[in-house]
C-alpha cells in the first residue's frame, strides 16, 4: 500500500514541476506539440529548443509522442515510397535490407 501512495505522490510532485516550469508560457502544450518541438531541435541541433521542449510534458509523455511520430513518419515514408514499414525504417537507420 505504501509503494501505491509513494507513487501516486511522486507522479502528483513531477506533474506539479512540469507545470511550474511551463509556467512561463500561459497556453497548454500537448504531447504531441512537445514531441515534434523535440524531435525538429534535435534535427537542428538546437540545444536550447530541445530543453524547452522537454519540459512542456514529463518525460514519459514525451517518450510516447516521439514513438507516435516515429512510427508516423515511417508509415508515410513507406506509402510515398511504396515499400513496406519495415524496409524504411531499416533504410533510415542504415540497417542491410533483411
């Protein structure tokens, strides 16, 4: 019982953080915004715009979003190219065909 309370308090407290550090900026971000923000920084190699980015949800939230785009993007990359999930994501990370 105590590690269900711990958890559900430690979840309350970093919820709490992620609301004071988003503080700055009165509209809500979703995960889904914080996600694509992350994952373009990280493509430009814009360290400030990662970290902003990453405290606009906790980081499982985050996590997730970036699994949802990822698996979205090689999804149309597939139909554009008319190959099948596995073979782009296997050409994008420069993986042999298997």
């Amino acid at each position: 019982m105590w590690d269900r309370f711990r958890k559900s308090w430690t979840g309350f407290r970093d919820a709490l953080r992620v609301e004071e550090a988003s503080g700055r900026d009165s509209r809500s971000r979703n995960l889904f915004e914080a996600a694509a923000a992350y994952v373009s920084a990280c493509a430009d190699d814009d360290q400030d715009r990662v970290d902003e980015a990453a405290g606009w949800v906790s980081p499982e939230a985050l996590s997730f979003g970036v699994n949802e785009l990822a698996c979205r993007a090689v999804i149309a990359l597939a139909r554009e190219r008319d190959e099948s999930p596995r073979a782009v994501a296997r050409a994008l990370l420069g993986l042999p065909a298997a």
